[in-house]
C-alpha cells in the first residue's frame, strides 16, 4: 500500500478511535499496536515498550509536573480572586477598567499556573459575575475570559511549551521567552476588541466604575506580590544561569506550597493532599500521553507515513508562505478535536522536518503551532475553555459564550498574521537574553514582503555543501528533528557518489573520524588517578572514535540500516588490503554486533505463498545450489517435505539476512541430486525422521563476519522438533568449498570416480589441515563445528555440478545437530579447537594418514 494512503487510513482510525471516547493515551497505543501488527507482524509489538518508557526518559520531564503543582498550589486559593480584585482596585479609573482587569488577571493569573482551564475557572469566578453586575454584554463577560484562559498555556511557564521543546529537542528556556511578546500581543488585542464591542453596545457607563482610596489599593497587595515575586525568580533562576528548567520549576512548586500555606492558611493536609492528587493525574495523564505519541510517532515512521508526508508536501510547488496557510489550516482542526499536549507531540515529527526545510524557525513556529492550540480551547466540539465558562455561569447559554468568542478567534488569527509579518516579535526576546540573530522588526518585515521565489524553491533546493560539513553538522547537532534532515541528506548523497566518491568518504571517516590518541591518554590517567564513574565515562567516550556516533545518528532516519550496511559492503569491496579502511571497518563491525543481536532478529517461514519480493530474494541471494527459476523455487518451498526460514531485522523487514532451506527425509540423504531431483517421491512430512539443512545462504554482503547462522540452525530444528515430535536427526547436506584448492596446494594425486579414496582425503583434510589457530581450513567446516555440529558422514559424488567439482571435488558432509551435545562440542572447540566427529569419519582420516606415510 502507498505510504500516503496508509497515512490518511491511520489518520481517520485514529480519529475514530479517539471519538469513540477512549483516552487519547489508551487510543494512541491501540492505533499504534494495531498497524504495527497488520503491517509488520506480532514481532514488532517487541520494540512498544523500549520506546514507550525510553520516551519518558528525560530528565526535562520532571519540570512538568512541577509546574502543574505550581500552578495546581495558586488555584487551590483565594490567589485568583486576590489578583483580580487587585487589578480591578488599580485599574478601575482606567476606561474600561474592569474588562482589562479581567484581562490583565487572566495573563498574571496564566504566568503563575500554566493552566488555561485553571485560569478561566480563577478569574471567571470573580470576573463573570462582575461585569455582568456592572452592564458589561454577557457575550464580552464570557467571551473575555475564555479568551483570557487560553494565554495559559502560551505565557511562561507554559506546560505545552514544555512538551513542545522535548518533542523537538529544542530550547524550553527559548520557548518560554518567545511566548511573552506574543502574549502581551494578544492581551492588547483582546482589550482592544472588548473595549470597542462594549463602547458599540450603546452603553458607555460601564466604561468606567467607581474609584477605591489608596489604602484600599496597597492593602490587597501583600497577598498577591509573593506570586509575582516567585514568577520574577523562577524567570531569572532560569535565564540567569543559576538553574536548569527543572531545578527552577521544583524550586518553584515548593515555594508556592509554602505561600499558599503561609498566606491562604492551607494547613488541612485534605487541602495539601488534593493539590498533590490533582497534580498527580495531570502529570500522569500527559506523560502517559506523551509515551503514547513516541509510539504512534515509530509507527507512523517505521511505515515511512512520517517522511512521505514530508516528501510530498515538500514537493508542491507552492511558496513556503501558502505551506505555512495549509500547516495553520491542519492545527486548527487537530485542536478543534484534540488537546493541546496531543497534537504537539502528534504533529511535531510530521511537520518539524517540513518547517525545518521551508526555512522557518521551529522556536517561532512553537508560537505559531501554540496561538492555534488556544483557538482549539474556545471553539467546539471540544473547546474546553467553553465548558469551563458555562459551569461558572450556567445561566449564559453555550451559544451565547461560543458567540462571544468568535471575535477572540479573530484576534488570534490576527495575531498569527503578525507574527508571519514580523517573526522578531517572537523572536527578538529570547535572541536578546540567551544570544543569537536579531533582526529589526522593519528587516523582518522586508525580508518578507520582497521574498522572491526564482529558481528552486528552499524547501525542495538540494545542499550542495561538502560531506565533510554535513558529516561535522549532524555530530555537532542536538535537535532531532534537524538531524533526521542532516542524516537522510549525507545518506542520499553517499548513494549517489561513484566510487572514487565513496571511496573519499570512507578516507575521510577513516582519517578525520578516528580516536585522538592524546584525549585517550589524558583520559585514562584521569581514570588511574580517580577511579569514578564520570572518570570512566569520559575514558570511554574517548576510546570510541567520533565516526561510531555518525553512525549511530544515520541510523536514525527511515531505512537507514539497510542503507548503512549496503554501505559496508561497498567498504569491503572498495578497501580491502587497506589497512586503514579496515581500521573504519572494525566500528562498522562493532555496531553491527550490536544491532543483529539474536535478540532483535525475527525467525519467518518462506514458503510458496510469500511475498513475490521476498520469493525473488530467495532466487537472487541463493549461493549454495543455483535456483535457475519459479519452477524450481516452488520445488523447494512449497512441497510438505520442504521448509525455507530466514531470519529479519524489525528495521530491514524486506530484505532477509540469512535463509536456510530444510527437507524432511527418512534416513540421512548422501546426495544432493537426489534431494532435489524433480521426479522425487515426496514424503509426507509425518513419516520424516531427519530434518536435512541442505542449503545455507547470507543475503547480505554488508553483514559479513556478523554471526547469526548458527542462531538459525539451532532455533529452526527447536521449532522443527516442536512442530513433528517423529524428527529424531538434524543434519546439513553441506559442501566442501576449500577441498579442491587444498588437493592442489597439497599437490594429492586423487581419482574423483574413486569414493573410497575421496572420502579418505575429505576426512583428512576435514580433521588434520589446520589454520595457523588449530581450527580447520575449511571455512564451512568452521561454522559448524563452532556452533556445536559434529561432523558425521562424507559422501563422494555427492554434487555432480560444476560449481560442486569445482570448490569440494564433488563431495559433500553431513554436519550432525545432536540438540543434546551442540553445547559441549561448542565449547570444546571453542576452548581447544577440539573437532567432534563421528568415529567412521575418524577411521578415514586415520586410513588417510597410513596412505600418506606409505607415499
């Protein structure tokens, strides 16, 4: 099926499955597990957890929960109606002085808890009552406050900035000074309209209230001055280098705790013990929902919807303004239906590669994507902020709150509008305190307007800077996002260089990209002088070479371990002999050892109704017996008596590593004409004795020195045994690939229509001629006796082929899988080169010996 239209199936089952009333946590994962299993089977459901818990394993995290006991403290006081009887106290001479009261206590209020719901119900309960006692319109007593609630979760400290910034991996610190600007944008912009919507009401007296005495004014200020004095601190503790978002935010929480006490008396530990209860199903509700979307995040990437989106919306010829239209157009209607934590953490791994490419800034677009989660909290179906209105004042009808928050809707899109004019006005603050670019607002304005679009478009124009810069990029960056670009970059282009090309990027990691000698020194006597663990870490990071880490971060992007190990093969191909790019060769063997662990690889049966691409792997990858067509492949997997299994990586499901072909016999065959001969009686599978692997092949010329065959011989005859308990022998039918060299070198006068003669020198040569290790010369010799085979029978004559003359003289040996004894003989010869044999094959090498001497 086509990625894209797979993305849109998983879009409307998505949205199914969360209007079915099921949390959006619960419903992510069922999507999720559930288009992992019909597309990549039950095997895939193994990697949900490790994603699941490794997305909440971030230390940023904690500032979450924190700030919503922060917030959770505030509104579990009288701290809201404290603010905005302050502000109405000091504000009431000003035109319009309470709906900006109102207002201006909805942004305090909202700076204070993070909490959009929390604000509307703070401030609403006081405010709503007011203005309507005062003549205000109940469409601008609601509205105002709906609208006001929403600046929770743009103004700092903001709980979906917080989400956000992990998400993406970028600055939270940044994010938090982005929102203020934007913020006071949109305060001014709500305060504009009330004001002109109640002057065109007709009645202009509520414009203006009664006066308080300055008594009165400073009174009320204790109460609230200790809360705007936490949000300064936690502002400067965090700008001002002294803590981490998280310290600042665990620091925070606890001194509201001790104010809400020491001010609004919150003694009752019911009082303390529901602030910490709702702040605990808050946090948990939005890490559960943040784990969640990591998976509904891997599974729309491990089908490839994340980047075919991309591509695709990265190949429309439109101007990156018109984009930026559609990106708002999907916002609005994800938080018409969504809450803002989810669409975040949904949306970001779609569209960050897209904002990234288009030439926008993610910290502005965090912005962007934020004034459009507020228009969601005021506009139905879900708009919670509605909701919130109508319990307060359940006698304003829903219509009449829904109608006075049009005109808001309105202000922020305007306020988005602005924001597309001059991006400084998020932009400027956070470039001011924490360094980095800023443009004047008339710059901003003008790079806009006079952008020109000839030629390619950014967002579709290639990177033409040299692989060295890329490959010094992707190290150096610490965004995921821009390093899923940067990786899936560097790997189009290697694909696309010749090998002269290839051959100066492999130089180039094997030079530039090794271990500095003189850090691993330095490191190590680090390690000498103070055995500890941040002195054991820094030897390590210094002992691995930098290029292990750009694999790493290849790695990453979609089809990039199939990508990396194609890239391996042509190592192999290109430096052999090179000493140098052998060296490079060794990281590429570590990490590979690492990622085809046994444990990620999947065991699938092959058979006749199997995938046609994954039948015509089997055709091409075959290396032992040539399959010369469909015919003849149908021959060896679709009969009873025949099985073909191979193992998968989760991350190359198309593409097998290593396959080995069975057949079912009775008694040990000695030929393999006859085993695969096309006029054969074929066996029920229940009169089967002997499982015969006749037939092992690696697919992968990059995988090579990477071990895995011996997993699938021993796993293949457990569930064989399980499958048809009448099995009693596991045996290979396997060639001699060093034999005919050997008889050369060794100069053996040798009659190959003489059986015994042949069996006598394949017994030798199996048993006696040794590497410079003591281990046996024979490569395939060596495979088995070290998974834990014995060798036990030779049979001449037994491949009549050219390519059976050529490499084993004919001649071919059953290897025997004793399931009871592969552990001893495996340690035997790992430990003493030991070779386990049968005691006929041992009589014909000894018979050998006796020949020889004679000669």
């Amino acid at each position: 099926m086509d990625a894209l239209t797979l993305g849109l199936m998983v879009a409307l089952v998505t949205v199914a499955v969360l209007f079915s009333g099921i949390s959006v946590a619960a419903g992510l994962l069922v999507v999720s597990a559930g288009f992992l299993i019909a597309f990549d089977g039950f095997s895939s459901l193994g990697l949900m957890p490790e994603v699941f818990f490794g997305k909440l394993d971030n230390f940023a995290l904690l500032s979450i929960p924190m700030f919503i006991i922060m917030g959770a403290a505030i509104a579990s006081t009288r701290a809201g109606a404290d603010l905005y009887e302050a502000l109405e106290r000091w504000l009431t001479r000003v035109p319009g002085g309470l709906v900006v009261s109102n207002l201006g206590a909805c942004a305090l209020f909202s700076a204070m808890s993070g909490s959009s719901p929390a604000t509307c119900a703070a401030i609403g309960k006081m405010g709503i009552p007011e203005m309507r006692k005062r003549g205000y319109p109940d469409s601008v007593a609601a509205g105002s406050i709906a609208a006001g609630g929403t600046l929770g979760i743009l103004i700092p400290p903001s709980v979906t900035m917080i989400v956000y910034g992990i998400a993406t991996e970028t600055s939270i610190g940044r994010l938090f000074l982005a929102g203020v600007v934007p913020g006071l944008m949109l305060v001014v912009l709500f305060m504009a309209w009330s004001l002109y919507s109640t002057w065109a009401s007709g009645d202009a007296g509520v414009l203006r209230a009664g006066s308080y005495s300055w008594r009165e004014k400073f009174e009320i200020l204790p109460r609230v001055l200790p809360f705007l004095a936490i949000i300064l601190g936690v502002l400067y503790a965090m700008y001002g280098g002294i803590a981490t978002p998280s310290e600042t935010a665990a620091v925070g929480a606890l001194l509201c705790l001790v104010i809400a006490m020491i001010i609004y008396r919150l003694w009752s530990p019911l009082q303390i013990w529901r602030v910490l209860r709702d702040s605990t199903k808050e946090s948990v509700m939005i890490l559960f929902i943040i784990g969640a979307a990591g998976v509904f995040s891997y599974m729309m990437s491990s089908l490839f919807i994340t980047q075919s989106i991309a591509e695709w919306i990265g190949s429309l010829d439109v101007n990156r303004w018109v984009l930026m239209g559609m990106i708002n157009l999907f916002l609005l209607v994800a938080g018409f239906f969504l809450p803002p934590v989810a669409v975040i953490l949904m949306a970001a791994p779609i569209l960050m590669p897209i904002i990234l490419t288009a030439g926008f800034d993610p910290i502005w677009f965090a912005v962007v994507l934020t004034i459009n989660m507020e228009i969601g909290l005021i506009s139905p179906p879900v708009g919670l902020n509605l909701y919130v209105i109508n319990s307060i004042a359940p006698d304003i009808k829903l219509k009449t709150i829904l109608v006075g928050s049009l005109p808001y809707v309105a202000c922020m899109v305007l306020g988005i509008v602005l924001l597309c004019l001059f991006p400084g006005l998020a932009l400027w603050l956070p470039d001011l305190i924490m360094g980095g670019r800023t443009m004047t607002l008339l710059a901003d304005l003008l790079s806009t307007v006079f952008e020109r679009r000839h030629g390619a478009r950014r967002s579709g124009r290639a990177d033409t800077r040299p692989m060295p810069e890329l490959v010094a990029e992707l190290i150096g960056t610490q965004g995921e996002v821009s390093g899923l670009t940067l990786a899936r970059t560097i790997l189009d282009r290697f694909d696309a260089l010749d090998d002269d090309g290839k051959l100066d990027f492999f130089r180039h990691l094997a030079r530039d990209m090794a271990i500095d000698p003189d850090r691993v020194r330095a490191a190590l006597d680090n390690y000498e002088a103070g055995q500890s663990k941040t002195s054991y870490r820094a030897f390590l990071a210094a002992a691995e070479a930098p290029r292990q880490e750009l694999m790493r971060r290849l790695n990453q992007v979609r089809g990039a371990t199939h990508a990396l190990v194609e890239m391996r093969a042509d190592l192999l191909r290109l430096g052999r002999g090179d000493d140098t790019l052998m060296a490079l060769d060794l990281d590429f063997r570590h990490l590979f050892a690492s990622w085809f662990n046994r444990g990620f690889l999947v065991l699938r049966p092959i058979s006749w109704e199997s995938p046609a691409y994954i039948l015509e792997r089997i055709i091409a990858y075959e290396a032992v017996h040539t399959i010369d067509s469909w015919e003849d492949l149908r021959l060896r997997v679709e009969p009873f008596d025949r099985r073909c299994f191979a193992f998968f990586h989760p991350a190359m499901p198309d593409e097998p590593l290593i396959f080995v072909e069975v057949a079912l016999t009775r008694g040990v065959p000695g030929s393999i004409q006859g085993l695969l001969a096309e006029d054969r009686e074929e066996l029920d599978e229940e009169e089967a004795d002997t499982a015969v692997f006749y037939s092992i092949s690696n697919c992968q010329a990059g995988l090579a020195g990477i071990s895995f065959g011996n997993s699938l011989i021993k796993q293949v005859a457990a569930d064989l045994s399980l499958e048809l308990p009448g099995l009693k022998t596991f045996v290979t039918l396997s060639p001699i690939p060093g034999f005919t060299a050997w008889l050369k070198a060794e100069d053996l006068v040798h009659n190959p229509g003489d059986d015994a003669q042949m069996r006598m020198l394949a017994a030798y040569y199996l048993l006696r001629a040794k590497r410079g290790n003591g281990q046996p010369l024979d490569p395939v010799a060596r495979f088995h006796l070290g998974n834990g085979a014995s060798i036990h029978q030779i049979h001449a004559r037994a491949d009549t082929s050219p390519n059976g003359q050529a490499q084993s003289a004919g001649v071919m040996v059953n290897y025997l899988y004793d399931l009871a004894k592969v552990t001893q003989n495996h340690e035997r010869f790992a430990a003493t080169s030991q070779v386990a044999a049968a005691s006929e094959v041992r009589a014909l090498a000894t018979a050998a010996d006796k020949a020889r001497s004679k000669e």
